[in-house]
C-alpha cells in the first residue's frame, strides 16, 4: 500500500522549481482526498485496523517529505546552504506509524547540539510556513514543537509525556546522519534515565485513568483510546517493556519470556480490534473521538459488518467482540504491568532459580494442593487441577478465607486450566459447596466472585451466568453490562455488610431478621440470569434458567422457594413505591398480598436497594430510599400480624423425624430419635439438616452412657466432635454436655483460650437439660484447624472450667498477648469504628414471642463472646439461644435470655442494669488525661 502511495505522490506532489503556496495546498488536498477515499476502501473491505492506520500515517509520512523536501530547496535557492543540519521527526501515535482517520500529528524540527537556535531560526520559521501553513490548510490538526538535541533530554527529564512521546520517534525526512546519532542515543537514555520512576509514573498513570473510567471494562459507553482494556492499556505496556528491556515490538516480549506467544497474539489481535472501531468511528463522526456512546453503536456496528437485521441484536453482538478484545488487553496488559514492576534490574540478573530462593526465605503454609506465601497462593504442582479438579473452585474459598490471592502464576494455570471444568465438576458435591461457602461469606463475597469471573472460573463453572457476560443492556439506567451489574449489586450487599454508610444500617437489621442472610447473595448473583434471553420477560425466564442451578449446588427446598420469587419479583417493590402512594393503607395491603411472607420482604427489600446500587451511581438517592423503606415497613407490619407459619414448619420437622427413624441410624433406636424431636423446640429442627441431627443424637447417647462411670453429672466429659469443612474453609465443633449454669460462656473461653476464633454458633438445650452448641472456628489467618494443640488445649480448658469450674479469664488475656492483636488494624483507628458501627446494646422484652432478647454489635476482639456471655450470666440469667456473628471484625450477636428460674423477666430495672454492664464491655474506654495527654486504651479490660 505505501508504495502505491510513493507514486501517486511522485504524479501529484512532486514540486519542481518555483511553486505558489495555493498550487501545493491545491495539489496536497487532492492527495489527501483520493488517498484517504483508497484508505477508506481498504477499511471498507475489512482490512485490519492497524494496517489502516498505518496506511494513514505512511500518507502523511509521504506527503510532509514532499513538502520537507520543496521547503529546504525554496531556502536553499533563497539563501544558499541551510544554517544547519535539520530532521523532520515523527513524534508518539504518529511516531509509532499508526493515525486513525482524525488523529492528530506531532512533529519536531530537530537540530543538532551546536546549533544556536537563534542561527537557525529563519530556517525554523520558513519551515513552519512552507510545511505547516499548508497542513493546517488541509485540516489536519498538528502538534509540532522545535529542539536541539540537547533541548530534547532536557525536555525529556523535566516532563514524562515529552519522554514518552519521542520513545517512538521516527524520522520522516531531512538529515539521516543526525537522526541515526539521535535515535540510539535516547534510547539508551530512556532506558538509563531513572526507568524505575518512569515506570511507577505509568502504573500510576494506568491506576488514576482507570480509575476515572470506572474501573472496568464493561460500560455501557466506553473510551476506545483512555477507558480500561483501551488502546492506551496496550501503549502503556509497551512503553514500560520499552524503558526496562530495550524492546522494539511486542513480539520480543515473547523471545524474552515476558509473554507467552498466545498471550502475544491475542493482545495485539485485540489491540488492532480496537484501532478498527476507532477507524469506524472516526469515519462515521469525520472527526477525533474516542466515546463509543449508545447513539454510535448501531452506525459503527454495520459499518463494521455487523448485518444483524435486529438493531439491538446487531449492537449486542458488536458490543460483545469490543468487550472481548478490550478484557484481553487490559488482562495481559496487568499480567505485564506485574511482571515488569516485579523486578527493575536487567532480566539476565535475575534467574527463575533466584526467583524461587527468595520465595524459601517466606514463611509458607501448605493446603489442599497450595502453599500459601505471604499474601499469595500458588500451586504445589502443575498438575494440581488435573489431579482434583474441584479445586478450580475450592482454592477460591481459600483464598476469600484466608485473605489471599492466586499469584500470576497459579492465575495463568487457571486459565490454562479451564477445560477441566467440565459437567461432572459442575455437578460436583465438593465444588458446590465451596462455591455455597463462597457466597456465604458476608461482607467479602465480591472479590472472590471478580476474581473468578476476570480469570474465566465463574462462567465455566455456571455456564447460565456465562451468557451475561459482555451483554449490553439496553435500559435508561444501566451503565454496565448485565455480568458486571450483577458483580456490582453483590458488592452493594457486602457493603451492607461491612461499610461505613449509615443508610446500609437498616437494610444490614433487615437482612439479619431473616433466617440465612447471607442467601442474598445467591439471589444476586442470579437476579438477571434470565436477561441472557432477552431483557423482556427475563424475570420469568430467570426463575426457570436458575432452577437447575440451585438443583446443583444443592439448595434446599425452602431456600429455593424463596430464591426464585425474588428472582420472579426482583423488580416488583420499586415499581410498586414508584407508581403508588406508600401512604395509602390499600398499596401496603396488596403489597402485602403478593409478597405473603415477611422473610421474602426482607429480601426483597435488601434486593432492591443492592440491585438499584449496582446499576449506576448516583440512582438511588434519600427520595427513593425514603420510599422503599416506608413501603417495606408499612408491608412488614401487615405480615408480622397476619397468617402464621407453623403448620409448614411442623410438616418439615415431621418429614425430617421420620427420615431419621427410616435411615436406621446405628446404634440408634426409633425411641431415642423420637425422644429427641419431643426435647427440643420445632426452630432446631427448622434449621438443622437431619445428617447434623443424627451426629446429635449419636453424640447425646454416648454422654448418656458415660453416666455410669461418672461420680456425678456435674463430673462427666463433654462429648466433642471436630470436623473439618474444607470447602467452607472452616472447622465445626459440635459440643454435647449435661447443661449447666453459665456453660455457654465457658466454652466460648475455652476456645479463646486455645487461640481459635469463633465465626458463629448455635446454641440449644434439651428439656432433659442436655446441651447441643455448635460452633464455626477457624485459626486466625490460617482457615481450618490444623493444629493439633488447639483441639487439645480446647479439650482440656473446657473440661477445666466445666468441671473444675476454673476461671478462664487470666489465661484468655494470656493468649491475647501470646498471638498479638489481629484486630489491630481496626482498633488502630477506633473513630472509623465508631462512626460507621457504632457499639450497640438492645435489651427489651418482645411481647408477641414472650422473650427477652439481647442485640449487640461491637468491634470485635479476643474474649469479646466470652466476656459478654458471662456478664450476662452474672446478672442472673440464662442464655436460651444465641446467633453468633463476625461480618469482617465486626461482631454482631443475639441472645434470648430467661431467668435462672426459666421465666422470661420484664424487670426493667434488671434489663436496664444488663445493658449498661454490656455497654462497658464493648464501648473503647476514655482514659483520664494524664499531664494534658490521653494513656492507650488495651483490647481486653480487666
């Protein structure tokens, strides 16, 4: 193509002797108007984008030499020999050969070191008329600027945009001796001119443009050269690996081991992807832009090739592709961001040996096929995925427990590894549990979901959520694509969670009257699975698409009533606050109608809010917040003192009791199953699956045939069961022993005391005054239980203090000390914690249940559950039930307390003196001042 433009330059722009300025302008845009209509033809014919572009810049390269060349014989023939050597430079985009159809030029008029530039000035300004004029005539936009060699360093330190534009210097005419003694000089200086500045100044370039671009591929109206996965992605990269290794091309990146050749190919078919919409765009707009807003799609779609009779079919399959691409580019161009930031001293010094020497001098920990380095996860063995597949999925619910991430390494095996996620992985018991214990997390369910979406997992792994992903919706409010929007709307839920924002307080009470809040997620994540076909109607579809999803992760029937009529109404509650009156009785009342349970309100409720969050910033507001919550409180009321649900929990419980007795537990009688279902209230059996109930009921007959070797009840062992959940990523411990006074407290010391922390527990006493408390535990840092000592320490603390009755306390403050901290990065900063969680104390008597109930939430901390469970036994009451927890070091606790008598109290002035003992507890003393300054406050008051 070039050399076809080299001659039709010869036959039009080939200027001899003396030529008027009108008669080369006249001839330049003739030029440029039959080589741009053959440039545009070329795209037309589906020519690749960068083959385009560099069409575009060989034109103008061809037509400034022309003009270069008329310029210095005009002076020559003026003024004799020129004052000075002088090269034409290209400069950034046009220096690197690319110009989409409305880009701008940059050019420099360069000098040698000795020239003066006073000297050479005349031949400076004769240049600028004789060239310039003539360019901006023509209505190309140039950028042109006038240095000496020693100017160019000089400009090059002072200013990183003027550095980084000559690193892709090209000359286009005048002095080859001067440019060739130029070139290779500056190459050597970029690369010896402090490269590791440079390149922190373009990751934080990268960091701060991302960043105003919403951090993501998936808008709905992307920049094509400055958004996430655009063209400036790939320059960047290029850039750095041009400063640290001296690379020309992308190519080389590949003989020196920074990419791998598919990596390699797929960034740069990408990378001219995406010049090619740029092409399309400019063509379409006939001017520079880089927004590929709603109003330009459907024309760049079909000029494109996209011949979808269907508008928005057409847009969507479009948009689809600039996705891909633009997700390729911004994940290789991270994956080469970190390998170059990894080390900045020359590659031949740094060997793969060296490499993993250093990782030794790591404290490292092994787990399920991974060994955990600092803040990293990497695979023991290539073949860790080939070996159990399920593992694409656990070592998320690793890393989410454990708060780590894969290293680029194991993140490349998990791509490469993707096939392995075939049915039988999808259908896996193992991997659906760790997924469930994924979504179970609340408060950091987010970025283990993105991180397996970026990597290709959460697709594979549900290939229903794989059709939303890069699907533009085609709504007024939507601002991303519908797999984006749903990672964003269960971000809003961990935010209802963990943050700081007062208006998540309410939707955080709500969620935590429900029976599992962390449900919620699942609903999210699964919300718009119908919008995959098609926006209308995608509510009902959805409820189909996800039936067989939750048949495979396993999801129990209740659960997967109330998911699929979120799923079926996700939508409903907005409409109805915004086409009612929430004032009027009647709009509550068929609200109420449709909705039938308040739990599903809950929900709903939580839902719509997350839903609305995730769609774009700034949708939802006070107004609407106002709206929503008037609605769900008017509804709620209405439900709470409607119809009730006992039947359908009796029917359960009695489905439950006579599987049991079918199962033949052994060693187990039909009586003893019978018995248990007649000794516990019908909520246990609500919410305890029946393999927990028959560990329960064989844990229950081993204490009671203890008895006989025992001197009395107040002398017998607890039976205590410990099992690990490797998918949950987390150690259940199922506690069974004769009840007594202030035995919650004891054994929520006694795992304080053996250094595990509590995630959660359940707590249920028999009639016969046989306790069942189970308890979630992990080790700090580390997930499930792995030491040996704990489980040991645990057993005899508890049987201490149970039978004993030894006081826990000293040694609880003992293993304070021994394992530091780890809540010191909230309690470094308490007014974080105050504003945003602010420690609270509820004691009030609930008439419609006849209980006394206790509501706290406080920052958590070593021996918290403990100090609070036995401040209230000391106040005389029992504990009855308890709901246990910790959403991201903030502990969030309900107990139903009755007296030692076992009769629920309305003595106000009992309640009220509980409270402010509890109050003490979790509220971070004010120390005195001590000669004008405040003394530290300690974790743990004595």
């Amino acid at each position: 193509m070039i050399g076809r433009i080299q001659k039709h330059a010869l036959e039009r722009l080939n200027f001899v002797g003396e030529v008027s300025t009108a008669q080369r302008l006249s001839a330049c845009k003739t030029f440029l108007r039959l080589e741009s209509a053959m440039i545009r033809m070329r795209h037309d014919a589906r020519e690749s984008g960068l083959v385009v572009a560099r069409a575009r810049a060989g034109m103008v390269d061809v037509m400034l030499a022309h003009l270069f060349d008329y310029a210095i014989t005009s002076w020559t023939r003026q003024h004799g020999s020129t004052p000075s050597a002088v090269s034409l430079v290209a400069l950034g985009g046009y220096g690197r050969g690319e110009l989409n159809p409305f880009s701008d030029i940059d050019i420099m008029f360069l000098f040698p070191s000795k020239a003066k530039l006073s000297a050479v000035k005349p031949l400076q300004e004769h240049l600028v008329n004789e060239i310039l004029y003539v360019l901006w005539d023509c209505g190309i936009k140039v950028g042109h600027s006038t240095r000496t060699v020693d100017d160019v360093f000089a400009e090059a330190r002072k200013d990183i945009q003027t550095k980084t534009a000559l690193l892709e210097s090209r000359l286009i005419a005048g002095s080859e001796s001067l440019y060739e003694t130029f070139a290779p000089a500056y190459d050597n200086f970029s690369q010896k001119e402090d490269p590791r500045g440079y390149i922190t100044a373009r990751l934080e370039d990268q960091n701060s443009r991302r960043a105003k671009y919403g951090n993501t591929v998936f808008l709905q109206e992307p920049d094509i050269k400055n958004g996430v996965g655009g063209l400036r992605d790939y320059q960047n990269a290029l850039w750095m690996a041009r400063v640290k290794l001296g690379i020309k091309k992308m190519d080389e990146l590949v003989e020196q081991k920074h990419l791998r050749r598919n990596e390699c190919r797929d960034f740069q078919r990408a990378y001219e992807f995406l010049l090619r919409v740029r092409n399309e765009l400019h063509f379409q707009s006939k001017k520079a832009t880089d927004l590929l807003n709603l109003e330009a799609q459907p024309r760049v779609a079909l000029g494109l090739g996209y011949t979808n009779h269907n508008l928005l079919g057409r847009v969507e399959q479009f948009m689809h592709d600039y996705y891909r691409a633009a997700q390729i580019i911004f994940r290789v161009s991270r994956v080469l961001e970190n390998r170059l930031a990894l080390s900045l001293e020359p590659v031949s010094r740094v060997s793969f040996r060296e490499v993993l020497r250093g990782y030794r001098h790591q404290k490292t920990i092994r787990i399920d096929g991974f060994i955990q380095r600092g803040s990293e996860l990497t695979a023991e063995k290539p073949d860790v995925f080939q070996e159990d597949p399920a593992r694409l999925i656990r070592l998320f619910r690793h890393c989410q427990q454990l708060n780590i991430k894969p290293d680029f390494a194991l993140q490349a095996l998990i791509s490469e590894s993707l096939p392995l996620i075939t049915r039988r992985v999808q259908n896996s018991p193992d991997a659906n549990i760790s997924f469930r214990a994924i979504l179970s997390e609340a408060g950091a369910v987010f970025p283990a979901l993105e991180l397996m979406h970026d990597l290709g997992v959460l697709g594979r792994f549900i290939p229903e959520f794989a059709e939303l992903t890069c699907l533009v919706q085609h709504e007024f409010y939507h601002r991303y694509t519908a797999d984006i929007h749903t990672l964003h709307a269960i971000r809003e839920l961990d935010g209802v969670f963990s943050q700081v924002e007062p208006m998540a307080a309410k939707y955080r009470e709500a969620l935590h009257e429900t029976p599992d809040p962390a449900l919620l997620y699942l609903i999210l994540l699964l919300h718009d699975i119908g919008k995959a076909e098609g926006i209308q109607g995608h509510a009902e579809s959805g409820v189909r698409i996800a039936i067989p999803i939750l048949q495979r992760l396993g999801i129990e029937p209740a659960s997967t009533e109330i998911v699929t009529f979120i799923i079926k109404n996700h939508l409903i509650m907005a409409r109805f606050w915004q086409r009612r009156d929430v004032d009027d009785p009647k709009t509550s009342a068929g609200f109420a109608e449709l909705v039938d349970d308040a739990d599903k309100l809950r929900y709903l409720y939580v839902h719509t809010f997350c839903d609305a969050r995730g769609t774009a910033g700034g949708l939802w507001n006070g107004y609407k917040d106002t709206l929503h919550t008037t609605l769900y409180r008017a509804t709620l009321e209405r439900l709470i003192h409607g119809e009730a649900v006992e039947s359908r929990n009796s029917e359960r419980t009695q489905m439950k009791h006579h599987e049991l007795i079918s199962k033949k537990i052994p060693g187990i009688g039909a009586d003893e199953i019978t018995a248990h279902f007649n000794l516990l209230p019908e909520r246990y059996f609500i919410h305890t699956d029946t393999s927990e109930i028959a560990l329960h009921i064989q844990m229950v007959n081993k204490l009671l045939h203890s008895i006989t070797a025992a001197d009395s009840v107040g002398s017998l062992k607890p039976v205590i069961e410990w099992k690990d959940d490797l998918n949950r990523s987390l150690t259940v411990v199922n506690v069974v022993t004769w009840d007594r006074a202030g035995l919650f407290y004891k054994l929520a010391g006694a795992f304080s005391v053996a250094g595990l922390s509590i995630l959660g527990a359940k707590v249920i006493s028999r009639t016969d005054h046989i306790a069942i408390d189970t308890f979630y535990v992990v080790e700090p840092a580390r997930g499930v239980v792995q030491n040996h000592v704990s489980t040991e320490t645990f057993a005899k603390t508890v049987e201490d203090a149970l039978v004993g009755s030894k006081d826990l306390y000293p040694d609880i403050v003992a293993q304070s000390k021994k394992l530091g901290n780890r809540y010191a990065g909230t309690a470094n900063n308490p007014e974080t914690f105050q504003s945003s969680f602010p420690p609270t104390v509820d004691v009030y008597h609930e008439l419609s249940m006849q209980r006394t109930i206790v509501e706290i939430q406080a920052h958590d901390q070593i021996g918290l559950l403990y100090r609070l469970a036995k401040t209230i036994y000391d106040h005389g009451f029992d504990i009855t039930f308890a709901r246990i927890g910790t959403e991201r070091n903030i502990a969030i606790d309900t107990f139903y307390i009755e007296s030692a008598n076992h009769e629920a109290t309305e003595d106000l002035g009992r309640l009220h003196a509980l409270r402010d003992a509890l109050t003490a507890i979790i509220t971070p003393p004010t120390p005195p001042p001590v000669n004008g300054h405040s003394t530290p406050a300690v974790a743990l008051a004595k």
